[in-house]
C-alpha cells in the first residue's frame, strides 16, 4: 500500500509539474552520453523483395530471420534550446551488430538532432528525438557512406540543476541504396531498436 501511494504521489508531481512553467529557454544548453544494446528489428532484402524480421516475430513454421544478433550502441550529443520547448543540434555515434554469430555489421552515424520537450518540470524531462544525417556503414571487406533516420523517446531524472540520467528506446533506420542498374536490386533496409541508458548535463 505504501508502495502505491508513492506511485500515485510521483505520478501527480510530475502531471502538476508539466503545468507549470517550461524549466528551459532559449540558449539553455543539453550534453548526453548514451550506451546500451541495440536489438535488430528488421531487415528489407530488395533482391529479393524480402522483409525478415528477428528470430520469434517471423511467421510460424518460418526459419528465416535476419541472422542478426543483439549488439551495442554508444552516442555523444549537444544540443541548443531554440525556445522553451524545442532544441537543435548534433550527434555522433557508433553501432555493432553480430551477422550468423562470428561476423560484424557496424555503422558510424553523424546526424542533425531536434529534441521536442513537452514535459519537463526540472526533475522530469520528456524528450522525444528525430535524428537524421549520414551513415558510414561497414560489413566484412565492404564499407559504404549512406544515411539513416531515428526516432526516440525517453525520460530523464534530475538529481540537481545540472546532471541527470534516464532511458531512451528508439527506431533506428539505416537504408542501403544503390543507384546504378546493376545494383539497384542490392538495395535494402535495416531497422534496429537502441535502448540506452542516458547521462546528461544541462546549463
């Protein structure tokens, strides 16, 4: 019972503080450091018209899957408030992911962030993510510059004005295009859910 009133207690702080007046302006500044494991979602194979998703979620009586296997993610990120809602900025990060268990897929993104806080009440914040940008993706001898998309959702707790730590899960897309008539049936997609766990500073 105790356990539940201060559920429902930090439930209404929260909701109440989401009413009051946004905690950050224009010129408010956000650092975070993400680390965690990326479970591969899908993949979209254009040769043969093909989507396998990961091992549990094809078809029944279906052995295809993605041969991928859960890896790792990290980023670093900045980002300006642009008013008290919205902010603008940069991230670097770096993706593995293991194909038929001895092979490595890794990527190295470098994206333009938005941010959109519409809950934040100086303990809590709600931020949700667009990033977007390019992609240096390598795969045993082959490397390619492409680019991908991620969406992202999370929340962060706040132990001062300055330091907090939270979790982020995400939708991370990173497409493989070819242009050229004798590869366009090469191309592809691959979808990956990051989910992390979040240092941030804010000043």
């Amino acid at each position: 019972m105790k356990k539940l009133f201060l559920i429902v207690l930090l439930a209404v702080s929260l909701i109440s503080g989401a009413t009051a007046a946004p905690y950050y302006d224009a010129g408010s500044q956000m650092f975070s450091i993400n680390v965690g494991p990326t479970i591969p979602f899908f993949t979209y194979n254009g040769k043969d018209n093909q989507t396998l998703f990961w091992p549990g979620l094809n078809e029944p009586g279906k052995l295809e899957n993605t041969n991928e296997y859960v890896g790792g993610i990290g980023s670093i990120s900045y980002q300006v408030f642009l008013n008290e809602y919205w902010a603008l900025g940069g991230e670097l990060g770096y993706q593995f992911n293991y194909v038929a268990g001895t092979d490595i897929f890794a990527s190295v993104p470098i994206n333009l962030k938005v941010s959109y806080y519409p809950v934040q009440t100086g303990v809590f914040d709600l931020p949700i993510s667009l990033a977007a940008g390019l992609n240096y993706i390598s795969f045993k001898d082959n490397s390619k510059l492409t680019f991908s998309a991620k969406l992202e959702i999370g929340g962060m707790f706040y132990f001062n004005d300055e330091w907090g730590l939270g979790a982020i899960a995400g939708l991370n897309f990173i497409p493989e295009i070819y242009l050229t008539e004798d590869r366009k049936i090469y191309s592809g997609i691959e979808a990956y859910i990051p989910i992390t766990v979040s240092v941030a500073y804010r000043h």
